[in-house]
C-alpha cells in the first residue's frame, strides 16, 4: 500500500507533476465512487479526473 508521504515524495521528484490524495481507506478504489456518499466529492473527482483525461 502506498502511503501519502510515498505519494508526496515522488510528486515532488516529477517535474511539472500534481498531486491530489483523495479521502478513502484501505481497499478503498475509485469505482467505489459510484455508490454517492458525499455528492460535493463525487463531483470534484469527476471533475479532476475528466479535468486530467483532457
């Protein structure tokens, strides 16, 4: 499992990279935002990641 101080440390080895840790637990995965708990964080995820597929 990838911890966010992992994920902070190679953020900031790649240049030009961004970083965003979104709320979850162990075994947490995106698909699991399908099931609407917090509309404001669905939308902003969805949002980010369309935003990156462009």
């Amino acid at each position: 499992m990838v911890t966010p101080e992992h994920v902070t440390e190679m953020h900031m080895l790649i240049q030009n990279s961004r970083l965003a840790i979104l709320a979850g637990g162990h075994g947490d995965y995106i698909g699991e935002i399908t099931t609407p708990q917090n509309p404001a964080q669905i939308a902003t995820t969805v949002e980010m990641i369309n935003e990156f597929l462009k």
